[in-house]
C-alpha cells in the first residue's frame, strides 16, 4: 500500500541539505514500543542515506521520568530482564552499528546551574513564565502533568517539588543535548514528537545552536511510524501536509481503493464505532442514542456544540483574542446568540475524555455551562452516541474539536470558534466574532463532504511503512530476527510502584 513517503532516505534526500544529512544525532527518552519503532528506523534510514548516526537512548538517566518510562534498568537487571530500549540496543548492534554509536550522556558531573528560582506557591500562569536560557521550559513543564488529578486551570497551584525536579530535568536534558551536538558535530536532531518535557528540551537545544531538529511521531492508521519537520502540534503545518498528500496521490498504486474511498473510510469506521481509535471516546455510548435530544420538537432549529479537552488545547501558543479569548468565553456567546434566534435550541455535547480527566476539569466546564444558560447538556458519561447528535443537528459548532470535520463529512453546516487542524480545507466556516457567528447561523452554508477527504487520507496514510523491521505479534516486533518486547510485567509492576511513591513525594504540597 502506498504511504506519504517511501523510506527515510528519500525524506532525508527531500527536507534535509547534504550539510544537514551529515550527522543525525537522535534521542529518545521513553520506552513506548511505537516511539522505540521509530528511532530504529530512522537510524538504519539515516544510515543508509550516508549518514554519521549517534544514538542516545536516555529514558532511564533524567532527574524526572519521563512520561513514556515504563521499566527501572535496575529492576530489571535484579529480575534478569531486558527493558526495550536495551533490546533495542542489542537488536540495532547485530544489524551493522557498533557500540560507539550508543551515545551516554556527555556531561558526567552535571550539577543544575542558573535555574530560576521557584516560589511555594506557583500557578499554572506563573510555571508558564519559566525559561531556561531563553528556551520556554514552563510551557514544557505544563504539557504533561504529575497526576491524574493535576487540572488545567490557571489558578490551579502547582506541587513545588515537582515544579523544581522538572525544571532540573528539563535543564539537564537541554545541557546535555547541547553537549552532545558540540561534541559529536550533530548536524540534525531527531526526538519524538516534540511536545513532552525532554523531547521539548533538546529541541530548544539544538535550535539555541542553529541545528535542524526533525520529529518521530505515530504513524496513521495503516501506517508504521512518522517523521516530521516540525512538531505535529503545528495545526497549520499538518494542514499543508494533509493537502500535499492528497494533491500528490498517485491515482493508481496496485491498490483497489481510490484516495476518495481512503479518505471516507476514516469518518465512516468512526461513525460505526468500529475505528479502535475512537472507543476511548464512544466506549460508553450506544449506537444511535439521542437521549433527551429526540424529545426536541423537530421544527426547533438544533445547534449542538461539541466541546474540546481543554488540556489539549491549553498550552497552544495562539492570540487566544482571536479565538474568543478560552472556550468558556465561545461558549457563553453561543448561548446567548442562540438565545437571540427564535425557535433555537442549543445543546451542548461535553467531550467524553473528560469523564477520565480530573474532577476539576470537569466541574470548571459544568459551571461554564450552567452559566451560559445552556437549555441541554449531554455530559461525558452519556450514552448519547455523538455521531447520531451530529446527523440530528441543523447546525454544528466546535471549539476545534475533530467533530467539526466529522460534522462536515455528514454535510452538516460547521461553524468554527476556535483553533483547529482542518481550518485551512474549507470545509468548516470559521468565526472569530459575534457577528460572524450570528451570520453563520443564519446563513447554515452546507459543508461539502468532499473538502474533509484529505483529512481522513492524512489519518490512515501519513508518515511510512516499517522497512527494516518486522512485526511478530501486536505487542512484539523484530529486527534480523531478534525480537524486541517490553521487560517482563513483575519488572514494568515494580517499577510502577516505585515511581508512583516518588512522584507522590514530588506532589505533596
């Protein structure tokens, strides 16, 4: 099956010069099998593009876990198992690297210098407003929280000791990769994805010294993994992308489905609730269910707002006054527009993700609602299937969630309040005040169904293929014959526990 692009020596070949394919120095500070993936691919790509390759596989070495560490290297060893990323090691040597290839950290007496200090009680606003030598480590600190129960609220005061022993990690990361660029001459950097703390920290790094950085990341539905220019977080970068692929789609590839079919095929396994993908949010609702919804009178005019996980939009570095200033704010003119339109009625989907974020996040958005006089409320944990909400409604509106596109595909009219990754496909009519929003409404313009195919081609094909390794089972994978697995369950259990305790330390106020 064809994919975005054939193998990494050919995206080397189209992004990178020659100078900048002459030392790819590549980083990885989790355990997760799909990240690992990546950076063996990459390496045997890069190596066989002509590239020098150092390799550091770090996860088991920052002050602070990362969130993708899984197995104590000790445990480990005390419990005679491999963690995956020494497998990975093991693999990688028996495949033409050699032991100076794996790179420790440079800096061996490393002790936190310049840090600024943290006050006993910081706010989510004012971890924001942390740097390290100009690299913006309070908006890294925020993008993976402590806990389950940490909300996402700017007043919100933050545990210190996590505060300071993140901040040191970050610190020690971004020292440590400059390091290693310096001393080893990397020329390009590559780290997964380019959100988490670490990753973010030895972007900053290599960028504070002119060095290309690149971005592993998962890879679409029937795709391996994927590499990137820039974080996958930049909306208007994925964007560009998704109508790349889809403007450069070979029109036959030995394949008996078109670009059009691959396209629908997304939004259609989402609809059916058949897409594994989407059980985390549909898991709990019935197909088909309206709820209170079908007791609405059918000549009441229905708009339906489906709300976006507020943590995930939290940290984008956006004019926020574009955009209604928060999703609160969009809310509230909604309502009240709504209210202004006889014979309208304004239901307003929560996003089923919060039913497992914390209680507070929770209780913040229902105040938000009660106090925008919102006449039906479906919340996290109703059986109200989404995609039957969306067919029923006469109008949709999003703050940017992926329900915005999906309305769309139904040919829904779709009305966009806040930042997206499908804005730029026209599919969508996007508002940034009242009285475009009321416009909107009056006007309810028809999406054209067809405008949301490069989203869903973008969802099943970007990225590439495995062409080194192979799959064994759903959680195995192999190299030349040397299966690569996580450590064994008693080592990744113990591990658990152990840093479980210790970040309850950190978190303790």
């Amino acid at each position: 099956m064809h994919s975005e692009h054939d193998s990494i020596e050919s995206f080397f070949n189209q992004v990178l010069s020659a100078e900048e394919r002459a030392h790819v120095g590549i980083l990885s500070f989790n355990q997760w099998p799909f990240a690992l993936a990546g950076v063996v691919e990459i390496a045997l790509g890069a190596r066989d593009a002509g590239s020098a390759v150092s390799i550091g596989l770090w996860a088991d070495k920052t002050p602070v876990r990362d969130s993708g560490w899984s197995t104590s290297h000790a445990v480990a060893k005390l419990l005679r198992t491999s963690p995956i990323d020494v497998q990975v090691r093991t693999a990688m040597l028996s495949s033409g690297f050699s032991p100076s290839d794996f790179v420790p950290p440079p800096l061996s007496g490393w002790q936190p210098r310049d840090l600024p200090p943290v006050k006993r009680r910081i706010t989510r606003s004012e971890v924001r407003a942390l740097t390290y030598h100009g690299a913006g480590m309070g908006r890294a600190i925020l993008q993976v929280h402590p806990d389950s129960r940490t909300p996402f609220r700017e007043d919100y005061v933050w545990p210190r000791r996590w505060v300071r022993v993140a901040s040191k990690s970050f610190a020690w990361v971004y020292d440590q990769t400059r390091a290693l660029i310096e001393r080893n001459e990397v020329t390009t950097l590559v780290v997964f994805n380019g959100r988490f703390l670490h990753d973010q920290a030895a972007a900053a790094a290599a960028q504070s010294l002119g060095v290309r950085v690149l971005y592993g990341e998962t890879g679409g539905i029937e795709t391996d993994f994927d590499v990137t220019t820039v974080s996958t977080h930049e909306m208007e970068h994925v964007q560009s992308r998704m109508l790349d692929i889809y403007s450069h789609w070979p029109d036959s590839h030995g394949e008996d489905r078109s670009k059009q079919e691959i396209g629908r095929e997304w939004f259609l396994n989402r609809q059916s609730h058949s897409d594994p993908e989407v059980q985390l949010f549909v898991g709990g609702q019935e197909f088909g269910d309206l709820g209170e919804v079908s007791r609405i009178p059918a000549e009441q005019e229905l708009v339906v707002f489906f709300s976006s996980s507020g943590d995930e939009i939290a940290e984008l570095e956006l004019d926020w006054h574009k955009f209604f200033v928060s999703q609160d704010n969009a809310l509230a003119e909604l309502a009240s527009v709504c209210r202004d339109r006889p014979s309208t009625t304004l239901v307003v989907r929560t996003h089923p993700h919060l039913r497992i974020k914390p209680a507070d996040d929770l209780a913040v958005w229902t105040m938000a609602i009660e106090r925008a006089g919102v006449a039906v409320h479906v919340g996290p944990e109703s059986t109200v299937d989404s995609y039957a909400l969306m067919k029923r409604a006469d109008v949709v509106v999003t703050y940017g969630s992926t329900s915005g596109v999906e309305a769309a595909f139904l040919s829904r009219p779709s009305i966009l309040m806040g930042p997206s990754a499908y804005n730029s496909l026209g599919c969508a009519a996007p508002v940034s005040t009242r009285e475009e929003l009321s416009k909107a409404l009056g006007n309810k313009v028809i999406a054209n169904s067809e405008l949301t195919y490069p989203y869903g081609l973008f969802l099943h094909r970007r990225g590439l293929y495995f062409h080194y390794l192979a799959g064994t089972t759903e959680t195995e994978l192999s190299l030349n014959g040397i299966v690569i697995s996580d450590a064994s369950e008693w080592a990744r259990k113990i591990s658990h526990v152990m840093h479980n305790r210790l970040t309850r330390w950190y978190t303790s106020k």
